[in-house]
C-alpha cells in the first residue's frame, strides 16, 4: 500500500493532477475501456492468458479510481478484480504498464446482540444500518427455523459477524462466523467450521444453497484463489473458480436449478455457459468442447442435467472444466457449496468442531450478558483509494444506500 500511495500521491503533489472515482459500466469489457481512454490494445494483447482472464473478471458497477494529470491525460487507473486483488495500469515511458496489486484492506469482527420487535431482518437492519448482515442472518436458518410462527417479541438473537473495510467503507459482504436465536425458550445456532461450511450444534451440516458437482470422476487441478503469489513470475494471480481436468467429451452437469443466462464463447473463457439460481447465485461453466444441444440463453435447467461437454477452448490449456460460483456478482468459492458425500462431523472433525464450538458459545453468552449493541455501518461519502484530500468524488444517494462496490 505504502508503495501504491506514493506512486500516486507523488505525481498529486508536483502538478495539479487530479483523481476520479469512476464506475465499471454494463457491457464495458477491458478492451473497450482501453479503447475509451485512448490506450493501446496491445495492453491487453500483450498480457498472457492468465492476466487476460483476470480481465474478464471486472464486475459491472464496480468503483474504480483513475488519475490524469494537469493536462487530463491518463495517468494510472486502479480497478478491482475482486476484493484482494486488483489491476494496476500506469503511464510508463510513453506507454503502459500493466500489473495486478493486492488490495489492502481491514478485516473487522463486529457482534452484536438484538430483541426482537418485528422480525429478524427488520430488526438487524435497524440495529446495524445493513440490510447485508440482516440477510446473512436470515439466510442462515432459513431452511432449518421458522421465524414467523415461532417467535415472539424479545426473543434474543446473537450474530458475530466479519467484513472486510477498505478506508472505513464495508468492502466485502459481511460473512456470518456463529449465529443464535431463541425461540420459545429453546436456542438455535449456526457455526462456520474451518471447513468453511455452517453445521447446527450437533455437527450436522445446515443445508442452505448446495450445489452438484458439475463433472463426475473428475479430479480437482486447480483451486479457488483471490488473490496468491507466483513464486517464479513473481506476479499475483487469482483463479476465481475450481478446475476440474476430464477427458474431452466429458458430460457437464448443471450444478443447481437455475435459468441459463449465457451460452456462447468469449475469448477467454471460450464456449461458456451462465446459470441463475436463487438467492443471488450464478454457476459458469468454461472452456466448453460444445454445449449440448437445446441449451440456450433463457432456458431453465434442472440440478444434474447435462449442458455440454469439456473441452479446452478459449485461453486453455488442456481439457478441463473451468467452474466458477458467483453471489451477487461476486466469485466465491464454490468448495463451500459444492456437495460432498458426508454432511454430518465425525471423528477427529467432530472433536475440532466441538472445540470451535465451546469458544463461539463462550462468546455468545458474554454478548447476552452484557447485551451488546451493534455498531452502525458507516456509509463515509468522500472516499477514495488515491487521496481523499484531491479525490473529486461524485457520490449520489442510491450510491450510499449501496453498500456493494
Ligand atoms: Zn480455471
């Protein structure tokens, strides 16, 4: 961070440079920015094929900062790829430069301990100012409580949560750690286990959005990163989906139900399929020998039904499916959801979770005891990634609702 702020503070403080906090529009791809802003294609054409693909992850609507100089010509620009990395472009000997720089930011434990007055969602909202966090809590138990016949007004309910905040701004969706409610005298919770998936407090994994695997007998070659080092490029990379190596032909599952929004080919991820599923998920499927015939945009698939073949089109190296998992337009990883054999602890996983639990428990119950309040989510209306001093931010009402991006 400290090498990024002088890079960019430098330039600010030796003319009458300027920085704009700018957002990724719907359909702008990195070619088309490139092209926008009078800079050269190559910029892309030139990055291997891991960089491009990095490309192709901007999200739409995505805050991004660029930096002109005093004669508004472009000087760097800084987009986020996801929430741990992002792409650096910089004016560099009468060209650009391209590199991918992790992002800095705080992760923050927040608990809190509410009554209920109308229903959870309202009342989480209104303690912490987040619709975001009301709905992790909600989604939680969804599946497994019914809030509406069962509880009654002053119920208690505990959520320690995390998020992630970039200069005091929530940068990431808040991710639940342990959640309690109490309903009619009796008490539900919600872990998150070091495996990364919810169990209720007798180990039984909690059955929210779970997912098939896409392909059978296929052996996992590479896993879920935002954001990791290559030791011998000496680059940062992220691989925001797990790779499944098939042989070519290979049947591609639907991971869940869902309507296909995306069936045709894209440079780096080749012949590509996108389904939406509810609750804000969305499933690609990459590098597609071909799509089975009858698939198409608009279409609704069922969970286990067949869409296309593995193959190694596109930037690919070999046959695999490449498989992503997006929430709310955000990768995630898809080891989380993805169904395994077992969803009940035993043994040794059993004993460690056991442990984790007595810890959560021991905190839920401080938290009851001294009744603690939730602290407001702050929505700060100058921020930038550059210098808040210089920062010309345009900030509309709809964008302080927001707290995504
Ligand atoms: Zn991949």
């Amino acid at each position: 961070m400290v090498r990024i702020v002088v890079l960019i503070a430098l330039p600010l403080m030796l003319f009458a440079a300027y920085a704009e906090n700018m957002r990724w529009k719907n359909g702008e791809t990195f070619l088309t920015f490139l092209e926008a802003n009078k800079m050269p294609q190559s910029l892309y054409y030139d990055l291997d094929k891991e960089d491009q693909k990095l490309t192709e992850e901007i999200i739409t609507g995505v805050e991004y900062q660029v930096l002109f100089d005093a004669n508004n010509s472009l000087e760097q620009v800084l987009i986020p790829v996801n929430d741990e990395l992002q792409l650096h472009l910089m004016r560099k000997e009468g060209t650009f430069a391209f590199e991918a720089l992790p992002i800095i930011s705080e992760l923050r434990r927040d608990a809190f301990v509410v009554k209920i007055e109308n229903s959870p969602y309202i009342d989480i909202t209104n303690a912490t100012g987040s619709s975001r966090v009301a709905q992790s809590f909600v989604n939680g138990f969804k599946n497994s409580l019914n809030f509406r016949r069962d509880l009654r007004k002053g119920d208690p309910l505990v959520m320690i949560y995390t998020r992630k905040y970039r200069l005091g701004k929530p940068f990431t969706l808040p991710r639940l750690e342990v959640a309690m409610i109490e309903m009619r005298g009796k008490r539900h919770y919600l872990y998150l286990n070091s495996d990364e998936r919810y169990y209720n407090e007798k180990g039984n994994e909690v059955e929210g959005f779970l997912l098939a695997r896409p392909v059978r007998n296929a052996r996992v070659s590479s896993g879920f990163t935002k954001r990791r080092f290559h030791p011998i490029l000496k680059r940062y990379r992220a691989h925001l989906g797990i790779d499944y190596a098939a042989r070519r032909g290979t049947p591609i599952m639907a991971a869940g139900s869902g309507k296909i929004i995306f069936a045709g080919y894209t440079r780096g991820y080749g012949n590509l399929t996108k389904i939406r599923h509810k609750d804000g998920y969305m499933t690609l499927y990459a590098h597609q020998k071909s799509f089975k015939r009858g698939i198409g945009r608009g279409k609704y698939v069922k969970k286990g039904q067949v869409i296309g073949y593995v193959g190694t089109t596109g930037l690919s190296t070999g046959p695999h499916l490449h498989f992503g998992l997006y929430k709310n337009g955000r990768a995630v990883n898809p080891a989380r959801v993805v169904q395994v054999s077992t969803n009940k602890l035993k043994a040794q996983k059993l004993k460690a979770f056991k442990e984790l639990k007595a810890e959560l428990d021991d905190e839920i119950e401080l938290y009851l005891e001294v009744e603690q309040q939730a602290e407001q989510v702050t929505l700060f209306e100058n921020t930038c990634y550059v210098d808040p001093d210089t920062c010309q931010q345009i900030v509309s009402k709809e964008d302080l609702m927001d707290e995504t991006l």
